[in-house]
C-alpha cells in the first residue's frame, strides 16, 4: 500500500492541482489531507490562486480515494463543499503490518501531545508547514510541510508512504527527508 499526504492547501487551485498530478504520478492508493483545506486563515497571506470553490471541485473528483481531518482554518461551511469528511480533529490508519498512524493537523494533536500510542506508531501532522520525518524517542513524527505556504528555507512539498519509508518530497521530486519505520 502506497499513500500520499498533503497538507495545509488553504485554499489555492493551482497547488491543488499540482498536488492532484503529484498524487496520480505517485500511484500512491490514498490521499490523506492534514487540514486546511480551503481557507487560507487569518494569518496568513491571501494565496495566489486562491479559489476554494474550484479546490472543492477538484478535490471531490477523487472522494473515494480520501481520507481528511479538520484542520485549525476549517470549518463546518467547508465541509458543505466537500463530498468526503474532514471534520474530525484525528484519525487513526491501521497499516497492513500491524503499525498505526494518527493522522491530525497539528494544531490541538501534535508528536509533542496526543493520546496514548504503541511504541512503532505514527503522529502525523501538518499545521506547522516544516517538513519532518524522523523518530522521537518510541514513536515517528512525520510532517509533510505545506503544499502552498511553505515556511522557513523549505520548497512546497508532500508526503509518500511506501515500503516501511515516510519521505517529504518537494514538487521539484527532491527527497527533503525521510525516515525509515523500524
């Protein structure tokens, strides 16, 4: 099994759709979103491209293949626009080895504070827009940056799961980090 993240889209149609042939490109099963999907939020800069009607359109033509958890810029009157859920604050992944991954935004769950996990399992996380993959202490922080605001040096970039290694891939399809889950 092969999945995609990305997180922190915030509204902007052409990382959208950049995101979107990313995803397919990948061959990846699952695009799992981190939150902040269409709103762009109050501290942030109103991004170029920004059209969160067009990135619900875009984003609903692969529902099926989704898997969303609410991040601190969604809301209730986006969820009307999309056509699969994404108003949960977490949700849990089982891998077919057995390891779990706890999907959030970051900003209430994060690899500092969550539930209880096993030791081998997953926080993964948007919200700050850093990329990260590594291990901290028992568990695996993973973050795939920011499709369209990335912050500090770091380019845009997403996520890929495939064969026990998380990687944070720019768009220009340079490996930022990475991490293998032993």
């Amino acid at each position: 099994m092969k999945l995609f993240f990305a997180s922190d889209i915030h509204g902007c149609a052409e990382s959208t759709r950049r995101t979107l042939a990313a995803f397919e490109q990948s061959g990846a099963d699952h695009l799992i979103l981190l939150g902040d999907v269409l709103n762009h939020g109050p501290r942030n800069a109103l991004p170029a491209g920004y059209a969160p009607i067009e990135v619900a359109e875009l984003l609903n033509q692969h529902a099926e293949k989704i898997t969303a958890v609410r991040g601190n810029c969604d809301s209730d009157v986006d969820q009307m626009l999309l056509e699969f859920p994404m108003m949960a604050d977490y949700n849990l992944v089982l891998l077919p080895n057995g390891r779990r991954l706890f999907l959030t935004h970051g900003h209430l769950y994060n690899s500092e504070k969550h539930p209880r996990l096993r030791d081998g399992d997953v926080v993964v996380s948007g919200h700050t827009h850093l990329p990260v993959a590594e291990k901290k202490g028992d568990l695996f922080a993973f973050n795939p940056g920011s499709v369209t605001i990335p912050r500090g040096e770091y380019q845009a970039s997403f996520g890929l799961l495939e064969d026990n290694t998380l990687k944070v891939v720019s768009f220009e399809n340079e490996v930022i980090c990475q991490v293998e889950l032993v």
